[in-house]
C-alpha cells in the first residue's frame, strides 16, 4: 500500500511530531510505500500576518502542490496529522478531488476549542464546545494569548463548519482514547467515522525492575501538566520519595525553585529518550498529574512498557489509560494532599506496587505495542477505502 502521509510540524517538537515520525517509520517496517508532505511552523516567521490568516483558513498552494503530489505518486491513502496552520483544510479538498481517502488523526482538540485543550485560567474550560462560532476564545485571546490569532483560528473553523469540511471531506478520524472519541462526537464530528486507535511505544524499552526509590516526571512544565499540583503534593509529603523531574517549559523556574528549596526534589531538564526510558524502568512510579483533558497519554504508556505503575489524575483521557489499584493509582485533579496521600499509599504498600509493575507490562503487551498499532492502522486504512467517494 502507499501512504501520502501529511504533517505540519510544530515549533516547539512535541507528541505529534514524534508519533508522526514513528508512524510513518512502522510503515515503512512493513515494507509499505510512504510518501512523506512536511512543512515546518519556521516557516512563519517570515510570513505577514495578513497572508498567515488567509493560509490558515484555506492555503491555495497547498492545494495545489499536494494535489500535482498526489497525480504523481498516485496513493491509495492521505493520512492527516496536523494541518494546522500552512496545510490547512485545502489539504482534505485536494486529496479528495483527486479520490484518495482521507484520514485524520485527532492529536487534539483544535477542532473543537481554538487553543486546542480545553483548559483556560487554571481549569476545564468547554465553552467553545459545540458552538457554530467559537467567540469565547475569540474574546479570551486563548490562542497564543492574542485575540487576533485567537480570530484567525475562529474564522478557520467556523468557516469549515459552514462548508461541512469536518463532517464531508474526512472519510475517517482517528481518536487516541474512547474519552477522546466521546468528546469529539459530542462537539459534532459524526459517531459513524470516528474509530479508536491509541498511540504506541517503539522501541519498547524492556520491563524494568524499579528499586530505585524515586518517582518520575516526564513531560513539559506547564499549568495544563499539574506542575503545580506535583510540587505542592511534594511539599506535604511525611514519607520524603525523591522525584525526579524531565522536562521543561513556562514553569521551569517554579520547578528551579523547588528543587533548590527541597532536597527531594531533582529537576534533570530535557533528557533523551534512551535516557528517559532508563529512569522510568528504575523509578517506583511515574506521576501524571494532568489538569486537562489529555487525549491519550504518551508518557503513561511508556511507563506501562518499562512496567512502571502510574499515578494519574482521574480526568480525561489518562483516567481511561490507568486503572486504579492495578495499572496505577488515581488522585482527584488538581488536589495535591489526594496526590501525596496516594503516593504515600504507595511507597507503604511495596507488595501492592510490585504487582502493578507486573499488569503494567502486561497492559502494555496487550493495548500498546508496535505490531499491535499496525494491524489497527490497516484497519482503518482498509475501513477509510472502502468509504472512498469518487468525486463529482
């Protein structure tokens, strides 16, 4: 099979590019034809303001240019990552004006909430949900702070709603987790084109054996994450369990902080991924201390691989990853004392903690390999062509 697989990459690399890369990688494993259509958010940089917002909202070369693509490489599917903000919708139309189906993997919530969290001053904030026009965010500058880039993503969706893109020129999406899926066709995407394939780990780092009496943090410093919740949680701890922290990002100083503050605390910055992996196989558990609806949960999975219990918040879409008592613990978001009242639960219970570590690796044998993912993903490849349109 050949795959056009189609990404905008962002700034600041994050999950979306990484599973990308993995993605198109694992097919290729497989000894699949991908053609690779990239641009990069530098791009911008050079850009006026005034050309960024019509490219937002439709981008005419890329319409072109991906559709002279398609002509020439003739594949039998286009897979969507991000579009978001140089591909932009024309990428859909000019797939389908060539009749290859198209399949869009929903990373996050951009189509429904123009910051693309659903989280907004410190909280769940859905009240961009389900409307035509998303105003509120307009009016809370949540993009980027700015209310004027904040428009521009306003204007792109509700302009696409009002053609029906969402709903027309998408043969099949892939949502992360039934949460995420649940949220989505809540905000309007049709029940019937939405299927569930989470993200996976590759390599697998191998199950570890802990021992190493400290939990783990990985990912970026940032309100929405729970940096807050995590460092509080360690200020009321009686049973003082290093963390060690990898990641940066906007609170990296309130982290600095509490590490030169507290002795148990241990910031390690960026890390590679041979090296994160390392950490998590020795770590007691990893804290996942999410304030936002995640739509998976990369970072738990990984866990599972290195057959490390996880204590997650019980919101969004890491809720549905761990299972408390088995897989992990769960802690009321955004409640430090509930947190360090189950990270001391666990530190007491070293038994109990073992056994996770054996389910953990067993989850992850069982929802989250490489092997797995790919049979998913020939599936929906296989669903998306037999929903195939021939264009008028």
């Amino acid at each position: 099979m050949k795959i056009l697989a189609v990404h905008n990459r962002y700034q600041r690399p994050g999950g979306e590019d990484q599973v990308f890369v993995e993605e198109t990688a694992l097919l290729e494993s497989r000894n699949h034809r991908v053609v690779r259509c990239e641009v990069h958010n530098d791009q911008v940089e050079h850009m006026n303001r005034l050309a960024l917002a019509k490219d937002t909202v439709w981008n005419t070369s890329t319409y072109r240019e991906l559709g002279a693509l398609i002509r020439r490489e003739r594949p039998d599917v286009a897979h969507f990552h991000n579009t978001l903000p140089l591909i932009s919708p024309a990428g859909y139309y000019a797939a389908r004006a060539e009749g290859v189906p198209v399949i869009q993997t929903l990373h996050n919530y951009r189509l429904l909430c123009p910051v693309a969290l659903f989280f907004r001053d410190g909280r769940v904030c859905e009240d961009c949900m389900g409307k035509a026009v998303p105003w509120p965010g307009v009016v809370h500058g949540c993009y980027r702070g700015s209310r004027a880039a904040s428009g521009v993503i306003a204007t792109m969706l509700t302009v696409h709603r009002a053609l029906r893109t969402w709903t027309e020129m998408v043969d099949v999406y892939v949502a992360l987790t039934e949460f995420a899926r649940d949220k989505f066709v809540e905000g309007g995407l049709p029940a019937g084109k939405i299927v569930v394939k989470p993200n996976f780990v590759a390599p697998d780092p191998g199950r570890g054996q802990g021992g190493g009496g400290y939990a783990l943090f990985v990912g970026r410093l940032a309100p929405e994450k729970g940096t807050g919740t995590m460092l509080a949680a360690w200020d009321l701890l009686t049973k003082g369990i290093p963390l060690k922290i990898v990641g940066d990002g906007p609170l990296q100083d309130q982290v600095v902080a509490a590490a030169a503050r507290r002795s148990n605390v241990e910031w390690l910055g960026h890390r590679p991924v041979a090296d994160v992996h390392a950490l998590m196989k020795k770590a007691d558990m990893l804290v996942f201390p999410s304030r936002w609806y995640e739509t998976f949960g990369r970072v738990a999975a990984e866990a599972f691989a290195a057959g490390t219990p996880v204590v997650a918040a019980n919101i969004g879409a890491v809720a549905e990853l761990v299972e408390h008592g088995r897989t992990g613990l769960k802690f009321r978001p955004g409640d430090p004392e509930d947190l360090a009242a189950q990270v001391e639960w666990a530190v007491s219970h070293p038994a109990q903690l073992q056994r996770m570590r054996e389910v953990a690796r067993a989850e992850f044998e069982a929802k989250y390999t490489a092997e797995i993912n790919y049979l998913a993903l020939m599936e929906i490849y296989e669903a998306a062509l037999e929903r195939k349109e021939v264009p008028s």
